[in-house]
C-alpha cells in the first residue's frame, strides 16, 4: 500500500467511523461527515446532469449553431428547468409550479402502466398457473400456496361484507400470509443492513488497521 492510498484509507476509515459515532450521540463528528455526504451526492448529480444532459443535448448543439440549423425544441426543457429554479422566488415561485405538474404527469404516465404490467398483471398471471401442471409435486404445491394466498389476502382486505364465516376463515388466512410477508421483508433488509456493516468492519480491520501497521512496520 502506498502512502496515498493510506491517506485515503484514513479518511474513508474517518469518515466510516464519524457515521457510527451517531450510536453513542449527535457530535459534530458525525454532523461534518453527513453535510459531506450531502455536499459530495449533490456535486456529482450535477456533474453527472452536466456531462450527460445539459452539455451533450442543449449547450453542444447550441455552440455549433453555425454549423448545423437550431432545433428550437431543445429550448423548452431548458426554459421549464429555469421556471423551477424560481422556486427560491417569493414572488414568481408560482411558475415552478407548470414545471412540477409537467414532471409529475409524465412521471405517472410513464410508470402507471410499467407498475400495472408488472405488479398486477404479471401477478395475477403467475397466480393462475395450473399447479396440476407443473414439473415436480414440490412445484405444483408452490403454486398451490401461492394461489391460496393471494386469494385469501385478497379476501381480507373485501370490507363490504362482515368477516364471518368462510370469508372470516379466509380473511384469517389471508393475515398470516400478509405476516409472513411483512416477516420476510423485513428480514430481508436487516440482513441487507447487517451485510453492509459487515462490509465496514472488514474494511476497518484489514483495510485500515492492517493496512496501517503493515505500512509502519513492513
């Protein structure tokens, strides 16, 4: 390890251990990192907007005007960008607003049917697959469980009629399958969290401490 690499070792060691500080109580160690991990996503968000989408598609293009004819579209996604800057306007911030419905209508045209497809259409297709069909009995009871729950989840969540009965029976079902759903998804992000911390120590035991002592005394 070189002596560079060392000093950025010490940092990201710092910086790692600034975070973790927050555990024993806010302290301006970790108040230093977090405005640094701030400050550091916002410049490479607009040096990545820069680069690939200001530059390339307004600014180029306008620079060479000489050369070829202005398309006078590339002009209105700059005119709407500049509409939300006024945002820090008291007075004209009433402008951004076309920019944000603009936004937010494409957004929800674009992702509605993507959401749709995926999560309703391709499920319930997935949910209606013929388990008596299926390669092996471990499969065909798969899809046997998979058909019951979504059902029954459905089911509970039907309030126009009282849960009693079958369909109180089948509510009833329909909460264990949500349960173990809510269990498994939670289980699933604190093993994400737990692998990263796991990521972090081993960097601070073999990267940073390793490292250093490896460095000082060969």
């Amino acid at each position: 390890m070189t002596g560079l690499e060392l000093f950025w070792t010490w940092v990201a060691a710092f910086l790692t251990l600034s975070i973790y500080s927050f555990l024993y109580k806010d302290n301006v160690f970790y108040k230093i990192a977090e405005h640094l991990v701030v400050g550091v996503s916002v410049g490479y968000i607009f040096t990545i907007n820069w680069f690939q989408g200001l530059h390339p598609y307004l600014f180029h293009p306008l620079a060479k005007s000489g050369q070829e004819p202005i398309n006078l579209l590339r002009l209105i996604p700059f005119f709407l960008g500049l509409l939300f800057l006024l945002r820090i306007s008291r007075k004209y911030n009433w402008l951004s607003r076309f920019t944000i419905a603009l936004v937010m209508g494409i957004s929800c045209g674009v992702s509605i049917p993507y959401t749709i497809e995926a999560r309703l259409i391709e499920q319930t297709k997935a949910s209606m697959i013929d388990f008596t069909q299926q390669p092996s009995i471990w499969a065909g009871i798969c899809s046997a469980i998979i058909l019951v729950g979504t059902i029954a989840t459905l089911v509970f969540f039907f309030f126009s009629k009282e849960h009693k009965g079958v369909l109180g029976g089948t509510a009833r079902v329909g909460i264990v399958f949500i349960m173990v759903g809510f269990g498994a998804s939670f289980g699933y992000t604190v093993m994400a969290r737990v692998s990263l911390l796991i990521g972090r120590l081993n960097f601070l035991i073999n990267d940073w401490a390793k490292g250093t002592y490896h460095f000082i005394f060969g």
